[in-house]
C-alpha cells in the first residue's frame, strides 16, 4: 500500500475508535450508572498503552509478516472484538451499589473491565505498530491519528442523534472489519472476503440487537420496575435516552410525587414516569377540567413559594415533564418561563403527550425553551417573583460525562449569585433537594445545598444572612427558600402554617431550633465558616463554577468510608471511589510495566531509557488535562455539554494533528523544546486569563462563542502535536525504531491525567488541572533536550 492509503485507513479506524467509545459510554450510563462512563475511558487508555507493550514484546515475530496485512487483520478484529465485549458485559451485568459488598459483584466488575480492555488493546496495539512501522511518515501517520479521532468526536454524536446508542455503537464497531475489506480487496482477496463476512455479520445484528445487547438496568436502577410497564415514549439521542412509561402501582403510593405530605387527602393525579438513562426520575401529570383535581399540590412542600408570590412571574429550570409548570399556574402564576436542556422531553411534551399534559409546553402564560439553565440565565435580563429549580441534577451522563463524574454550573456560588440578580428585590428563591445524612446523621447534599445559599447571598450584600433563609423538609426531601430582603412576619406565619398543617419539620428557621436544625445553624451562626467546613466530616463546602462537583461531598481523606449518594442506602460505590480504585489500578499496571520496559531495554540504556519514559508520560498528562479541564469548563460558555464536547475534542485533536503533520519541517527551522516551554505559558494565560474573560462574551451568537474557542485553543493544541512526532524523529536519528514501550507510557500517562484531572478538580478546582498541565510541558520541554 502507499503511504496516502496508509494515512486514510488510519484516519478512519482512529475515527471509529473514538466513535465508538463515546458510544459506549452513553451505553453504560444506561445500563450501569453514570461516572461508569468515566470508567471506559480509562480503560481505553490504558488498553492503548498495553497495545504497545505487546507490539513491543512480540516484535520480533510481528517482522516475519507483511505489516500492511498486519495492521488491516487489527483494524477488522478490532470490531468484532468490541461487539463481543458488549455481549459479554450486558449478559454478565453487575450492580454497582453492592462491588464492595458482593464478592461476586466485585468479580464482575473486574471482568467488565477486562472484557473491553481486550478490545482497545488491540486498537492501541494496531494503532502503534501502524506508527512503528513507518517511522520516517510518523507525522503524517500520528496526524491522520489525531485527525481522524477529531472526526470521530463529531461522527459519535450524529450517528447517536440519528440512531441512538446501541444503533451507533454496532455501525461503528462494523466499520471497522468493512474498512479492512475495502483496503484489503486489490491485494489479499481471502482475506478481504473473511473481513465482508465479519462485518456483514455485525450489520445482520442490528434487527435483533435489543435480544442479543439487553440494555436492561440491573436492579438498583428505577427502570428495573419499568421493564414490564406500557412504553408509551422512547428516544436516544447523544443526551440521553429518554423511555416514558404508563405505571400505576408505584403511582398509587405518590411515587414522582417528591414530598408529599403523610397527611395529604386529595386523590393523587393520573400520570406517566419519564426516566432519563434509566435512572433520573420526572413526572407528567395527566390534565383533567375536575374540581379539585390539582389539590395534591397543596402538599408539596416544593411549592410554598407560589403560596408567599401569588400571581407570580416565573422562572422554572429543567421543566421536564412540565409538573413544576403546572404547579406555577396551579397558583395563578401571570407567565412562566420554562427551561429544559433534553430535547427528547421537549419533543415529547410538544407533540405525542401534548394532550395528555393539557398542552401545558404550549400554554400561552408559558414560553418553554430548549437550553442549558445555566448559559440561559447568564444571557437573561429578565426580572422574576420566583426562581424555581427542583431537583435538577446531572445524575445521568450526558456527552460530556465522558470526562466527568457530576459537574453542575447549575449549583455554583456564580449561579445562585446570578438567580439572585434576576429576581425582584422581593423575590424568592427556591431550591430542591434529597435529605441523604450519612451514617452518624451528618446532612450531606442539605448543608452543602445550605451553605450554597448562605454564601450567595453574602456575593449580593446579604452579609447576615439569618432572617433571609428558610429551610425544611418532608420525609427524605427538602426544600430551601432564600430572599434578597429578609422574610417578613406575615411570610414566616404563611411558612409555619403550612409546616404545621402538613407535617413538614424545619431544617433551619429564624426563630425555631430543633435536633435537625443543629448544623445549619452552627454554620449560619459561626464567626470562622472556613474553619467549621475543614472539621465537618463531608466536603459541603459551596462550589464554584472552577469546582462545580456539587454532588461530591465526601473528602479525600475519607475516601474508604463507601457512604451511597441516594436516599435509604448508607453503603455503595459511588465515582469517587471508582477514581480511587482506577488510581490503584494504574499504580498496579505502572508497576508491571516498569517490570516489562526495563526487561525490553538493553542494561546499558535502561537509565536513559526511564527518562524517555517519563517525557511520555509527560506529555500523556499534559495533553489529557488540556482536553479534560477544556471539555467541562467550556459548557457554561457553549451553552451545551455536547458543543463543550464537541468542540473542544474536535479542536484539540485537528490543530494537534495539524501540528504532527508541520512537525518535521518545523523541527528544521527552530528548536521544539523551547516551543514546548512557550505552550506551557500559553496554557497558563489561557486557564487563569482568557477563560475567566468568556462571561463577558455569553451575549454573542453561538458560531461566534465557538470560533472564540477555537482561536484560543488552536495555539496550544498545535504545540502540543508537536510534542510526539519530535520525540519519535530524535529515537529514530539515534537509530531506535521500537518505541512500542514509550507509546504505553504515553498511555498510562493518559489515562492516569484522566483520573488525576477529575480528582484535583474535585478536590481543588480546574485552575489546578491546567497548572499541572504546564507544568507536565515544562519538564518535558527539558526532557527532550536529554532525547
């Protein structure tokens, strides 16, 4: 083959592979939970750079073979491969809650992890040799490397709009044995009809795919009770997967209901369960003209600010399945305005459940809009009476939950400091939560959601803040409303008639002190809150849009005790554990390997050798946390999770690939390490400069925000493309042409910074992750000159 047939089936196998996995990891968010797809990108790094340790160690028998042949049986393997994964692991599901609980839920999530650790080896190891092989075209082979993976970001998110996640996972896993036969036809005709029969047997999957691939959630997921329920809805886009179902029984008892009184007497409202990936929970209420028939509103504690803002001008955010709009015009509300981020529930409440929801979407007191809540309102000048957010959560992964675990711009000290700024000056606030205490009674995600409030109101000059707050809950939910002006008397009296005639208990309350009340008022009340914070057993401290982890609330130092996120369960696997036991994994895997590349090494190389190493774990780091902390911070600016994703994958891997591909000729005119110093800075003034300066561009269009992300993030990603390609071009002056072992150690550092990046931003913020990130390019600028 030539070398621009070489560079083209490259493209689109590195295509594929990144299609895919952004697949897989909206699967697992459907079928497990959502920081599991946190988890397959870590294994799909470290299964890169366990493909170079094999190419390594079996190079010498690889040479006996025509490498063009070698690399095609890879890329047609690769797809296969995938597709068996996939049926290993949705026939052999774990339940995540109960790994550390179970014996044999922990042996299912380590075969999990193997099954498609097997596939991405053999991309990883297909992909290298590819580079191996030619070392003299390595720019122009690692830039169709980069390119293509850019491709693959957009080609992920179109295929899944159109066809949905499993649809789009198969297609893409079949490319790849079709990309092998087209390529393969002209030179090895037996070979090419056994890559037509692998990938025309992955196509003859599809009609049957929801057989073979159950996407089925194992039970400690809601939609476990769905399965036999009356689907009257379903869609899958790149967001979600968005399944509406007719259920009666659990209705009965007011389950969607969150908060209803004990005490309610009003006959609960016919209505349909919408779940997001399986596991996020929103109602629609059936419309009815009887009398009394919305009166169950009266005991929903989510509601009392309509009681206190009669008539009011509205701001619902995550409107869902339109019950929070109801409710507003339940209380006579003059006009809504109506903000949901998942078009599939828009598209659902618009067209096939309009009637059912008496049109509530279409309703003309109502302005419904399809939006991110945060850029929404960072874009609004509109004034409001209430400002209502219940429940609204991240808990399902979006396309950005490829590199997350729960970021939410929507629960920031920014945010609830802009909610403020739109209200009227006598406006209320209001908030929902779970009451999840851990196991020695310690409020979680209430304290956290308390001090939140606390401190915002101190950014807008409510600097005692102790008349201007009230807290409550019902049951496992609560409730928190805040005000600009301190709640007069009259409100107060509404507030505890209501407590009192539904049963609710106050959390915190001006005047009234009980057991439950003891936390929030020692914050409130305390002259050191830094100090309260640092010995309160769980991280509650107020997040910041540079460490929105609203849902993280355990500490580091506390990360053996396994305490669940969800209401009634003290014990379970959450994605700060999962990051933990990911770093011991890479700790375990960096030591075999150390083993391995010091074998591989001749004795008198080894030290030099471990400082290459080094510079490609280096450079793994650095590239990674630019990608990582670009992808989440960028969705406030964005206005989406899936243009932050999109956009910044595309633009890091297409100015990456165009810098390997300028690598050579530029590595003639000036010297790289230099080059690489200068990128650090440019990471520097970007993260701690530039990015905090975008807010004052959220008014401009959306083409515009984008090209501003591209322009600022081309120089740097350029930089860093140059970074391998010129490692690779000095190996091989000095007559080394095996860098199987300094491919894996990129790969470790890669997945390693995808782990490390999340913890510092959890821990610490994204400022952190992009000064690692030029720190990782100092030292590796210094490491190339020894090269």
């Amino acid at each position: 083959m030539t070398i621009r047939q070489r560079v083209a089936i490259l493209a689109v196998f590195s295509m594929s592979i990144l299609a895919s996995e952004i697949a897989l990891t909206r699967l697992f968010s459907v079928i497990f939970w959502y920081h599991f797809g946190f988890l397959i990108l870590s294994t799909a790094l470290l299964g890169f750079g366990l493909g170079g340790l094999l190419v390594s160690t079996f190079k010498s028998r690889l040479a006996d073979f025509d490498p063009d042949r070698v690399i095609l049986w890879g890329v047609g393997a690769s797809g296969v491969l995938l597709v068996f994964a996939l049926y290993l692991v949705t026939h052999n599901k774990f339940s995540p809650l109960f790994v550390q609980d179970s014996a044999q839920e922990s042996a299912k999530l380590i075969l999990a992890t193997l099954a498609f650790l097997v596939p991405f080896t053999a991309m990883g190891a297909t992909v290298l040799f590819t580079l191996q092989s030619w070392p003299q075209q390595v720019g122009k082979l690692y830039a169709a490397n980069l390119l293509g993976s850019a491709l693959g970001c957009l080609a992920a998110l179109g295929v899944m709009e159109l066809a949905g996640g499993l649809w789009a996972y198969l297609l893409l896993a079949a490319l790849m044995p079709i990309l092998a036969f087209v390529a393969s036809w002209k030179l090895w005709r037996r070979d090419a009809f056994v890559f037509a029969a692998l990938g025309l047997a992955l196509l003859l999957v599809l009609p049957a795919m929801e057989h073979l691939f159950p996407m089925n959630s194992p039970s400690d997921k809601p939609a476990a009770w769905a399965r036999n329920k009356e689907l009257v809805f379903t869609d899958w886009t790149s967001l979600s997967k968005v399944d509406i179902y007719a259920e009666q029984e659990l209705h009965a008892s007011g389950y969607g209901l969150w908060g209803l009184s004990l005490k309610n007497t009003a006959p609960l409202p016919e209505r349909l369960a919408v779940l997001i990936d399986h596991w996020a929970y929103t109602t629609i209420i059936r419309d009815k003209p009887d009398s009394g028939y919305y009166d169950f509103y009266d005991a929903l504690p989510m509601y009392l600010a309509y009681k206190i803002k009669p008539k009011a001008e509205a701001l619902v955010m995550g409107s869902g399945g339109g019950m929070d709009i109801r409710g507003a015009l339940h209380y006579g509300a003059r006009h809504v305005d109506a903000v949901e981020i998942n078009p599939s529930i828009v598209r659902a409440m618009r067209t096939d459940l309009e009637d059912y929801s008496g049109g509530v979407y279409t309703d003309s007191r109502v302005t419904s809009y399809l939006a991110e809540g945060r850029h929404f309102v960072e874009t609004m000048e509109k004034q409001y009476d209430i400002v209502q957010l219940s429940g609204v959560d991240t808990y399902s992964s979006t396309q950005a939950g490829a590199f997350a675990l729960s970021e939410n711009y929507l629960y920031t000290v920014e945010a609830v400091t802009r909610y403020l700024d739109l209200m009227k000056d006598d406006g209320v606030l209001t908030l929902t939560r779970w009451y999840s205490p851990g196991k020695n009674g310690h409020p979680r995600f209430s304290m956290r959601l308390f001090t939140l409030i606390v401190d915002s109101l101190a950014q807008v000059g409510v600097t005692d803040a102790a008349r201007n707050v009230v807290f409550l809950r019902s049951g496992t939910f609560t409730v928190i409303l805040a005000k600009k002006q301190p709640f007069t008397e009259k409100e107060l009296l509404r507030l505890e008639s209501d407590v009192g005639r539904w049963g609710y208990l106050f959390l915190y309350h001006p005047e009234i002190k009980n057991d439950d009340s003891l936390y929030f008022d020692e914050y409130i009340n305390s002259s050191d809150r830094q100090a309260w914070l640092e010995a309160y057993p769980f991280n509650v401290a107020a997040p910041t849009d540079d460490n929105p982890f609203f849902f993280e609330h355990r500490k580091f130092s506390k990360i053996h005790h396994f305490q669940s996120f969800l209401p009634g369960l003290t014990e379970g696997l959450d994605g700060q554990t999962i990051l933990v036991l990911l770093l011991l994994e890479l700790l375990l895997v960096a030591g075999v390997m150390l083993v391995i590349s010091f074998r591989l090494a001749p004795p008198r190389r080894r030290l030099s050798g471990g400082l290459r190493w080094l510079y490609f774990v280096l450079i793994g780091l650095g590239f990674m946390f630019v990608e990582i902390g670009l992808s989440q911070q960028l969705i406030l600016f964005l206005g989406h999770p899936v243009y932050a994703l999109s956009v910044v994958i595309f633009g890091v891997l297409l100015f990456s690939g165009l810098g390997a591909l300028a690598a050579p000729q530029l590595a003639r005119r000036i010297p790289i390490p230099p080059v690489l110093a200068l990128g650090a800075g440019l990471i520097l003034v970007m993260s701690h400069g530039l990015i905090p300066q975008l807010a004052s561009l959220m008014q401009w269009g959306q083409v515009l925000r984008m090209l501003v992300v591209v322009l600022m993030m081309a120089p740097i990603a350029f930089i860093m493309g140059l970074a391998f390609p010129e490692a690779i071009r000095r190996l091989t002056a000095q007559g080394i042409r095996d860098f199987g072992v300094e491919w894996a150690w990129n790969g470790l550092g890669s997945v390693a910074a995808s782990v490390l990046a999340v913890m510092v931003a959890v821990s610490i913020g994204f400022s952190v992750v992009f000064t690692l990130a030029a720190i990782c390019y100092v030292l590796a600028a210094i490491l190339l000159v020894r090269l």
